[in-house]
C-alpha cells in the first residue's frame, strides 16, 4: 500500500465536542502552519482528545474521516 500525504502548504484543523444525545458542548480550531493532510487530521484528534479529558470527559468515543489516521491508532 502506497499512501501519499501530499505537498506541504499552510492547514489548520477543527472540530467539535458533542455530549451524549449529540448536543453541543465546545468546538475549536487551531492553525498549524506548514503541513499535510496527515497533520492535520492526527492534529484535529489530539487537540480534541486532549480538550476533552481537560474538560472532564474521560469516556470519549473520537470520530473521524480519515482512514488513514484511524489505522495508526
């Protein structure tokens, strides 16, 4: 399997916290600079990950579109 990241130009990432029933609970972005794809996307999950657990949510389903990232785990 040949798996291309792409050419390296300015990214960013965002998403959103949801609770239980799908509510809204925070969103957030950042900007990250030069980078790929793949960047952003593992950026994007770390970033939520982390404000999750820091807003005391310790049981956490992540969801993505990126089957590649998923495959890293």
């Amino acid at each position: 399997m040949t798996i291309v990241w792409g050419q390296p130009r300015l990214v960013g990432f965002g998403g959103i916290l949801r609770g239980l029933v799908g509510n809204w609970l925070k969103c957030f972005y950042g900007d990250l600079g030069l980078g790929n794809n793949m960047k952003t996307k593992l950026s994007g999950l770390l970033f939520g990950l982390c404000l999750a657990w820091r807003l005391g949510y310790k049981d956490v389903l992540c969801v993505s579109d990126s089957f590649y990232a998923i495959l890293l785990e």
